[in-house]
C-alpha cells in the first residue's frame, strides 16, 4: 500500500513538473562583427556562453522540436537561433556550435542568399548538413506591417512561399520553422502563417517557451548589442516563463489597452514592469488582473513592455511588442 502511495505521489509529481516545463530561446545575428554593435555579439563572449551550457549539462535544440520537448520530461533545454544568414555567424560562429556539439536554427531570407555580408547557399547546405534547422525567413525581409492593409497579408504569403520554393530548390528542405522579419507580426499575419503548417513560428519579443505558450508566437531573448553579455545570458537560461496572458484589448480615446490575467497570481511576488520605448500607464485591476494602456500611435515604432516577477526564489518573465506602422525604423 505504502508503495502505491508513492507511486502515485511521484506521478502527480511528474505531471505538476511536466506542465511546467520551460525553454529559454535566444536570438543571434552576427558574430565578430564590431561594425553592426547593436546585432553583434563577440567571439569570445559567445564562446563564453557555450561553454556555460557545455559546463552545465545543458542540451540545445531546434525551434521545430521544441512544442514537442515541452511536453516531454524536462531537461536542460535550450533553443538557439540565428536570423538572416549573415556570413560572421558562418565564420565565427559555426564552427563554435561543432567544437561543443550544439545544434541551431537558421532563419534565411532568400533574396539576400549570396550577397555581400550573406552566406552562400553553399555555406548554409554546410550548416543544413550538420544539423543546423534552416528555417523560412520570408524572402525579402520587408517591413510587412508598414505596407497597405490590403496587399499586407497576399504580399507576405507570397514571400513565405517563395522563400519556401528556393530553400526546396536549393536545399531539398521544406522549412518547418519560420521567424517573422523584426519580429513585427499582426493577426492578419498570424493567419497567413497558419496555413503554412509551420511546427514553431519565432517572434521577437523577449521571455521563455513552456508547455502554455503557443508555438506560432514563440518568443526569444536577443544577443546583440547591450544585452550580448555572459551575466545576462546566464541570467536568462535560468529563467522561466511568467504565465501571463492577453484577455482583451480595446481602443479607448487615444490610447491603445490591454487587460491582462496573471495565472496562479497568489504564487508570485510583486510583478515588475519594464518598458523600452514610449511611456505607458500601469493599474492593477484585482489579483493578478492589470491593465496597460499606451498612445494607440506611440512616435517610435516598437514599445516593449516587459514583466517579471518572483516565484519561489526564482524569476518569470514575459513581455509583448507593441508596433506602430506609421514610423519608420
């Protein structure tokens, strides 16, 4: 009897863990290339950052697999990925993955294949044969979310199915992973890209994948510039993900607004919010009820508003981008 007590505890147990397993994803884009600081990160801090996972019993994996690995056992996940095919990445960073035997994925914007600062099809199908993922980057890389409403969403489906047609052409690949240029996406988008069948889709607003995220809007935490630190690479691999969620937002006088719901709020300390870019107004509404409101046409393009919070001992992160079309980058 004693026996299936714990039998059943240590299910119960497993179960409660396996809902919560988490997966910090980062994003790169160059490697070594000090004339681009804001997208940059160096060599040697890199492999600092490999090593720290090597070191720690860490395992990578590619985006496609990870709405499957968050429902598995948790392990020592994480999910590097690499945006635009920029040649630094294939020459310093590449051959950093294979000395530590990680895998990667490659996020490839097709017209640029070849160009002057950008790999060759030949250098990717090296990466593709090593193991790295190769995923659809669209074609052109265009700020989509600035065109017209309506040649928005046929213009980036035509481009996803081109960028799919070359990467098959060139590479025998069908991409199962996609990553939104900028990491501006819409609803209107977001539709388009569910027709693809896409397995794991990247944006680019901060925070950590578990088994509650959908895995069309996966997000992830840049390396270039300020943030392509060792400490703050360590910082996030150990973070985890604060269930926090849209419940609607609305449009009231001047000022876009979200209602947002934190889960389990009783569980958590005090939620921080951080933001990068126009100023915002902040009410907490009930338990782990709150309400963001921004200008609904901020004068910079992108707002990050980011929260954390504490949880036994250990802290959660989400955040979201607001866009604001009209200005340009």
């Amino acid at each position: 009897m004693r026996f299936i007590f714990i039998f059943i505890a240590l299910w119960a147990f497993g179960i409660s863990v396996f809902a919560q397993n988490h997966i910090p994803t980062f994003v790169y884009h160059r490697v070594g290339d000090a004339r681009y600081p804001s997208t940059n990160i160096s060599t040697a801090v890199f492999e600092e950052q490999l090593n720290y996972l090597k070191t720690n019993g860490y395992r990578t994996a590619r985006l496609s697999e990870l709405p499957t690995l968050v429902n598995q056992t948790p392990a020592k996940w994480v999910a590097l990925t690499i945006d635009d095919a920029y040649t630094s990445f294939y020459e310093y960073g590449f051959p950093l993955l294979k000395k530590y035997g990680f895998t990667a994925s490659l996020f490839v914007n097709t017209e640029n294949v070849g160009g002057k600062g950008y790999m060759s099809w030949t250098q990717i199908k090296e990466m593709a044969d090593y193991g790295i993922e190769i995923g659809n980057h669209t074609h052109s890389h265009a700020y989509f979310l600035s065109m017209a409403d309506a040649e928005k969403a046929s213009a980036f489906e035509k481009e996803v199915r081109l960028c799919q047609q070359l990467l098959k052409e060139n590479l025998d690949i069908e991409a199962k992973s996609f990553a939104y240029p900028f990491g501006e996406w819409d609803d209107a988008l977001y539709q388009v890209i569910k027709k693809f069948g896409f397995t794991a889709v990247a944006a680019q607003n901060s925070g950590v994948f578990y088994s509650g995220s959908d895995p069309l809007l996966i997000p992830r935490f840049p390396m270039g510039g300020p943030f392509a630190t060792y400490k703050g690479f360590v910082d996030k691999v150990k973070m985890k993900a604060l269930p926090l969620k849209v419940d609607s937002t609305f449009v009231r006088g001047s000022q876009q607004v979200w209602h947002l719901q934190l889960e389990d709020a009783a569980s958590f300390g005090a939620v921080n919010v951080f933001k990068s870019g126009s100023a915002y107004e902040y009410k907490k509404l009930g338990e782990g009820k709150m309400e963001i409101s921004l200008p609904l046409r901020p004068s910079i393009r992108r707002t990050l508003l980011t929260f954390t919070a504490p949880q036994n001992g250990v802290w959660h992160w989400w955040s979201f981008v607001h866009v604001n079309p009209a200005i340009a980058e």
